[in-house]
C-alpha cells in the first residue's frame, strides 16, 4: 500500500500541470493584456417615418437600418462569446495555481 500511495505522489509529482489554457475561441485581450471595452459603435437610430420625404426615402433607410441592425448585433454577440472565453481561461489559470500551490510541500 504504501508503494501504491508513493507511486502515486511520485507520479503527480513528475508530470507538469499544464499551463496553457484549454479554452479556444476568440479572445478580446490585446497584446498588452488589457481587456478593451466593445468596438462596435453606436446602436443604429432607427429612422423617422415622418422625417423623410416620401415613402422609397423611408424604405431606403429603413433598410440601411437593418443591415446596420444586423452587423451592430454581430459584433456584440462575438464581443460577449469573446469575452466570455476570455473568463473561462482564467478560470482555468486560477485552477491550475490553486492546484500548483496545494501540492507543493512547505
């Protein structure tokens, strides 16, 4: 038993807690590890029916608003799915320190 349980220690001692993180997916962190808020600009204003001068004025714009509509929803939504990959590969830093720190005999 007690060959068992130091080969085990022994074991755990020897292979290295990995470092990197296991989480893929993109990343809103720069190169200098500061963590940036969204760059997508402001919410499209949607266009005012009575401001324009006729009704394919409107529906031009109405259409411009959507596609804008559209790309301002994408790039929040790759912000969030960023941002949140970004909190899942801390959590894993965090982990694998707790993990180093536990088993080091002091």
């Amino acid at each position: 038993m007690k060959i068992f349980l130091l080969a085990i220690i022994f074991i755990a001692l020897i292979v290295p807690v990995n470092g990197d993180c296991f989480v893929y997916g993109i990343s809103n962190f720069d190169k200098f590890n500061q963590y940036p808020g969204h760059k997508c600009g402001f919410h499209p204003i949607k266009p005012d029916a009575y401001a324009t001068f006729g009704v394919k004025i409107y529906n031009e714009q109405k259409r411009a608003y959507e596609i804008d509509v559209l790309r301002y929803t994408h790039c929040m939504e790759q912000y969030i799915e960023a941002a949140k990959n970004d909190i899942e590969r801390i959590k894993e830093i965090i982990n694998d320190t707790v993990m180093e720190h536990n088993r080091r005999p002091f």
